[in-house]
C-alpha cells in the first residue's frame, strides 16, 4: 500500500489544463455535428468517434503523470498534440463526408506526438504502445477515403486496435527480454493519485461547461421572457446537479482508493475507472448538451424523440458511468444512482407526451430526490471512507 510520504502528490499544471480546454472543443464539436442530425446512427457514431478521440486523450493524461511538461522540450511536444488534437476537433463536422482523411491525419500526429513523449519514461516499451495507436489512426485515415459501412468497419477496427493495446503493453515487453507481465504492470502503475484523480475531475470541470454553452446556443436571438429563463435555469440545474453527483463525495474517495491499491493493480484500476467507465459519464454530457441545444427554443412543446431521448439519454448515461465509476474503486452505494439512470431514461415519454420543461422539471427531480436519498442514509461516507484494497 502506496504511503503520502512516498506519494507526495503533484498539482496539475496550467499546460495541461489547457491541453483539456483545447481536447473538450472535440466534445464540442460532435455535439455540433450530433445536432445536426439527431438520429441513432449518428449518436452512434459521435459514440464511436468519442471512444477512439478518448482513448489518446487518456493516453496523454498517464503520459503526463509519468512525465511532466516541466521543461521546454516537452512543453512544444505536448503543445504540438494540443495542435493536433485541434485539427481532429475542427474536422469532426464533416469526418464521414469530406474531412476524414484530414481528422485522420491529425489523429495519427496525435499518436506520434504522444509515443515521442512516451520514451522519456518508458524507453523502448513506448513501441507496444505507439505501433498499436499508429494502426488505429491509420485506419481511420483510411476510413475517410471510403463510404458507408466500410468506412464504419474501419472506425471498428480502429478500436479494437486500442483495446488491444494494454495486453500488448502488458506482456509485449516480457516477449522481448523476459520481463514478466506483473513487473510491467507495477511499472505501469506507477501513477501519483492526486494528480491523476484530479487531472479526470477537472477534465469534467471543462466538459460540464460544454453543457453551459449550449444554454446560450439553444437561446440563441429568441426574445428573453421569463419562461425562457426558467428552461434556462433548469438546464444549468441539471449540470449543477450532475456536478454534485460526482465532485461531492467521489473525487476525494477515488484518490483514496487509488492510495489504497498496490501499483501493479493501480494500472488496471485507472483503467477501468477512468477511461472505460469515465466514458458514458462525457459523452452523456454530450448528448445532454445536444439536448439542451435542441429543447430551449421549444419549452411548452412536445418534444420529437430525439431531443427528447438526448436529454434523458444523456443523463442516464451519465448515471450509468458513474455506477461504474464508483463500483470500480468500491465506493458505495451505488443502488440510489443505479435505480435512478433509468428512472432519468423515463422522462423522454414526458418530454414527448407533455412539454419540454416538464421533462427538464422531471430529471432535476430524480437527480435531487437521489441525492437527498443518498445523503440521508449515508450522510458521512464523505467524512469515513472504507476503502477496500483492490488487490
């Protein structure tokens, strides 16, 4: 078990925060380019562009726990993935018409930035991590010079590319010169929790102000009644209410937990914590934030399913992630939250049958009545934290 005195902490600093401002305008770019057309399959594929943007991004903040931007080569590095991540952001719009191989080519900058980086820490073992990643962005580079499902399939593969390669990192090495798979995985966890955890909850931060953008974008040049304003302030109690979901209680327990656990099971658990169940939790604020966009020009309406289904959707999947977030580190309850996500998923039929602000009125309710539920029956976890080892 890792001790404060060996694990002193180390802030974030104010280059990689703005890393984070630069990568949330890709959040905000596939809620342009989800709203533009509210069907299934391209909430399908903003999921898909999410998951294989997310992975680098993820990649770049255990990147900088390992290897801080303290000195001026490797703060033009990490400026240059900042560059890059741009040129995917600005291309989203149009990724499966015209921009493909262009998001592509700035996807493959990103992996190639990243992998020079990775050698200042891990030497040769960044190859099991850079081939991988170079596949994946060379696949969809050539998934913008096709149409249709083939394009698709290359997105795919461009995944599963990804989600192979911590077995590849794991084991790849131990192929090379005999290191065994658990050396490679105490090496990997070598992370500073207070960075780490603080990194994601301000990744969040600047992802819950996509959601406030969009109150002003939904606006628009419509007249300010006070009806308008109402729409408004539910909406930002929405986000202030998913705030409280997460930054209350869950942030000082996740480092806790992080504390708590052996280095060679820390890699495993930043994983599952951070990126696959963190996940649902951004891109709900995406598709709540493509709701909000969509409903607040339209409050006494009936909603069509898609706005509709964005906001509920995009709440639920919200509480979905942060089930798994929470079930990850062992930070409980988590019933309260679960028995909520589709209880939030159900007020797409109020929204669809009665108005949009009945809906927005029904999600703040079932977030608050959680809350209070929770902090009712549980009023000190926040104060006495049992963490368990995860061994």
């Amino acid at each position: 078990m890792g001790s404060a005195a060996e694990e002193p902490g180390r802030r974030v600093t104010t280059l990689e925060l703005f890393f984070d401002l630069v990568f949330v305008f890709t959040l905000t770019q596939l809620t342009v380019l989800l709203a533009d057309d509210l069907t299934f399959a391209t909430a399908g594929r903003v999921a898909l562009i999410f998951v294989v943007l997310f992975w680098m991004y993820g990649a770049y903040a255990y990147l900088t726990n390992q290897v801080p931007p303290d000195r001026p080569s490797r703060r033009l590095l990490l400026m240059l993935g900042m560059g890059a991540f741009l040129v995917c952001a600005l291309s989203i719009p149009r990724v499966f018409d015209d921009s493909g191989v262009v998001f592509g080519l700035g996807f493959l900058a990103v992996v190639v930035v990243h992998t020079a980086l990775y050698t200042r820490s891990h030497g040769r073992d960044s190859i099991w991590y850079g081939v991988p990643n170079g596949l994946a962005a060379l696949s969809v580079t050539a998934a913008g010079l096709v149409d249709g499902p083939a394009a698709d399939g290359l997105w795919v593969l461009a995944l599963l590319l990804q989600f192979v390669t911590p077995f590849l990192a794991e084991h790849g090495p131990g192929r090379a010169d005999g290191r065994s798979a658990d050396v490679m995985r105490a090496q990997l966890g070598r992370l500073d929790p207070a960075h780490f955890v603080e990194r994601h909850g301000l990744l969040l931060i600047v992802a819950f102000g996509e959601s406030v953008i969009a109150i002003g974008t939904g606006i628009g040049d419509l007249p300010l009644t006070p009806g308008l304003f109402g729409g408004a302030f539910l909406s930002l109690a929405l986000a202030v209410a998913l705030w409280w979901t997460y930054f209350v209680r869950d942030e000082e327990l996740a480092e806790a937990a992080f504390r708590a656990t052996p280095a060679p099971s820390r890699w495993r658990l930043a994983m599952n914590a951070y990126y696959y169940a963190f996940l649902p939790m951004l891109l709900g604020i995406a598709y709540l934030a493509t709701g909000v966009k969509k409903t607040l020009g339209h409050l006494t309406e009936h909603l069509h399913t898609g706005p509709a289904l964005a906001l509920a959707g995009g709440v639920a999947l919200f509480l979905a992630g942060d089930v798994a977030f929470r079930a990850v580190l062992r930070l409980y309850p988590v019933r309260f939250r679960a028995a909520a996500a589709p209880a939030a998923l159900a007020t797409a039929l109020i929204g669809v049958h009665a108005s949009a602000v009945a809906e927005l009125l029904a999600l703040v309710a079932v977030l608050v009545v959680m809350l209070a539920i929770e902090a009712r029956t549980a009023p000190r976890t926040a104060e006495t934290p049992a963490v368990t080892p995860v061994p």
